[in-house]
C-alpha cells in the first residue's frame, strides 16, 4: 500500500483547479499530491464546453491561459415560449471541446509537479483508522485527506458521504459539421437558446452551439432538463437538428449533471467534494466556471488543514455555503422554480420586454464586473438607476 497525503480523484476541471491552487499556496504538498483517473488525456467528455467569463478570470488566477482552439460568442438568439430576443454583447462566451480543453488543464497540472496516474479507476474508497483508503484496479492507497473530483455519479460522494439519490438533471447533445447543416450560428458567432418547450412542462432548454472539432467547424446540438426522462430530451434534441437544418442524423449521448443542493454534505472528516460530485448550476447545467471556483476553495481549505492539522474540512462546507458561491448556486435553485414552474409567463415576460432585466441577468450569470457576488440590493438599485442600458439592437 501506497502512502500519500492527498489524493484527488478526478483530473477534470475541478480536480485539476484544486491541483493547481496547491501548487500556488502548498507547492511541497503538490508535489507529494496524485490525482487519479480512469481516463487517458486527451480523452472525450460528453458537454457543450461554453466558457462563460468568469470561467476566464478564474484560469487566469490559477495562471493558465486558455490555448486550445475555441469559438468566440458575442451573439444569442434566445426563443422563449412567446417570442425570439436577440442579444449582442462582447465576448458573451467561449466554446471548446472538452477533449482539448481537459488534456490542457492535465498538462499544466502536471508542469507545477502534481502527480497525475491516468488510467488508473478508482474502485472503492473507504476510512481505515485516521485516514483514508482509495482502491484502484491497479493498487491500494492511503491518504490522510482525498478530494472528490469524480463527477455527477461521485464514488467518493457515495462512499464517504451521502448515499442518497442526488438531485440530477439529463442532457442529450451532438454534433454535426456545419456543411450538413443551414444554421448560420457559427459564421455569426452567435449561439441559440430555446425555452419553447417549457410552456409544455419541460423544465430545461434545447440550444445550438458553434464549435471546432478536429479543425472543422461544427454545431453542437442538445437540450439539458431537470427531472426529465431521457427520450422526452432526445425527441427535443431531434426538433433542435431539425431546426438548424441537419440533413444527417449523428450520433446522440446522454450524460447526467448533479446539481446543488445546500442541504447535502459537501464534507466530511478527511474528505471533500468539488465540480460536479458537490452540484452545479441546476438552471442552465452550467459546471466548468463552478469547478474551478470549488477546486480553488478545496486547495485553501487543505492547506489550511496540513498546517492545522484539523482534517475535519467544516471550513470548507461553509465557505462555500456562507460566500456568494454558495449563495448563487442558491438563487439558481430558486430561478429554477421561477421559470421551470408555473409562473414562467411572468418571469419570461419580464426578460423579454427589458433590456436593462437582461443586460443585468447576464452579467450576473456570466460574472462580469463581480456582479454574481453582489447583493440583491445592488441590483434592484441598478435597475432602478438605468445603470444597465441594453446595448443597441443587432442590425
């Protein structure tokens, strides 16, 4: 059996961000670290890859810079249940693949002098007197802390901390070349959202993004619900092709996204959950900026532990709980309710007829100029100021 102080299971975004925070604040730990995966980079990952702004400003605190190729989206077609709202702004977001996207965060993990064994599942873990065990198809390991970075169907979660049902929402996604298709969306630089569905019980959407895949321009194609059955979204899915005019029918996948919930344990002694395995954005399904802002606050809290000596990690859970983390997350939950559920006719209408309710909306979504971290208050007195004029109407 193999010793290690820590041991992170997972190499995506946020086991790769809680890799890359040590290297900044604990670099000896680092470097005594290993992160497990099942998966060999560059491996694919199953997800629309949009790169929302605030997930930019958190690569840049971790000091890396985003070098795989991508789409720059500064377009939106929006389809509510009653009409269609056009938007144009700067820079609204970024699309990758996730392929290239992971094996770029891999690398530069690996370059700060994390251990990184691919290849390598996980198969059990379990507590063995004041540290953890962690199983693998290869070998035996014991940690004295192991970070949950596993994802939606978390082993670590199940072991050591909830064995609950989690709260899941569905997506169904695929791609197909822009040459078999009429959506004009990529050369626009522009993505599309489409609620329609939701005046018929969906809680969810279907979209269209624009991406590259092997030096090709694509369109990614799906649609993401809570509390949905599978078929419901691939019969969306299938509208959505239809819609942007594909004449082939590409292969589809499914895929699960775990969403927060502030009632579930994000920690527990010697153990902690971060990105998917701790719960995203139930709204829209949105996970990448979220993984990298837990995996940030997970590497904090365990530098804070090795020099403490306190592996109990109850630090962690309110901090993410207590912080405008865990408080977005929070209103996300609540947004679900608002236009998943019966007085959708209210709140759409609201983000139809103004332009300040929208420019407000998507810089607290997407982050910018902090305002996801600020109060209730500062909004509705910004709203009432005019200090978010809509920017000018796309020609």
């Amino acid at each position: 059996m193999e010793d290690r102080p820590l041991i992170i299971v997972g190499s995506g975004p946020a086991g790769a961000a809680t890799g890359l925070r040590l290297a900044q604040r604990h670099p000896e730990l680092a470097r005594d670290t290993l992160i497990l995966d099942k998966a060999i980079h560059p491996r694919d990952k199953v997800c629309a890859g949009g790169l929302i702004p605030h997930t930019l400003a958190c690569l840049r605190d971790l000091g890396v810079e985003l070098s795989v190729p991508h789409v720059v989206v500064d377009r939106a077609t929006v389809r509510t249940p009653t009409r269609e709202v056009r938007y144009e702004g700067n820079d609204i977001c970024r699309v990758v693949r996730r392929r290239d996207f992971d094996a770029s965060l891999v690398a530069a993990v690996r370059a700060r002098g994390v251990g990184v064994n691919e290849g390598e599942k996980v198969v059990d873990v379990a507590r063995d007197g004041d540290g953890i065990r962690v199983e693998t198809e290869r070998t035996s390991y014991r940690a004295r802390a192991v970070v949950g970075a596993d994802g939606s169907g978390s082993l670590v979660r199940r072991r050591l901390l909830d064995q609950t049902s989690a709260h899941t929402g569905r997506a169904v996604m695929c791609d197909v070349p822009i040459a078999a298709v009429s959506w004009t969306g990529f050369h626009r630089h522009a993505y599309d959202f489409n609620f329609e569905a939701v005046a018929r019980g969906l809680r969810g959407y279907s979209w269209a993004f624009p991406c590259w895949i092997n030096g090709e321009p694509h369109v990614n194609v799906g649609a993401y619900a809570v509390d949905t059955p599978g078929a419901l979204l691939t019969r969306l899915t299938e509208q959505e092709l239809a819609r942007v005019g594909s004449t082939v029918r590409p292969r589809f996948h499914a895929f699960p996204i775990h969403w927060y919930d502030h009632r579930a344990p994000l920690a527990c002694p010697r153990a902690m959950l971060v990105g998917d395995a701790a719960g995203v954005d139930p709204l829209m399904g949105e996970g990448i900026s979220f993984a990298l802002e837990y995996g940030r606050r997970a590497a904090d809290a365990l530098h804070a532990a090795f020099a403490s000596g306190d592996f109990s990690f109850a630090a962690y859970q309110q901090d993410v709980r207590g912080s405008w983390l865990g408080s977005k997350l929070r209103r996300l939950n609540l947004a679900v309710r608002l236009f998943y559920g019966p007085t959708w006719r209210v709140w759409f209408a609201i983000a139809e007829r103004s332009g300040r309710a929208r420019e407000l909306g998507l810089r607290w979504y997407n982050g910018i100029d902090d305002w996801d971290q600020r109060s209730g208050w500062d909004a509705v007195r910004a709203l009432w100021s005019g200090e978010f004029a809509p920017p000018p109407a796309p020609v």
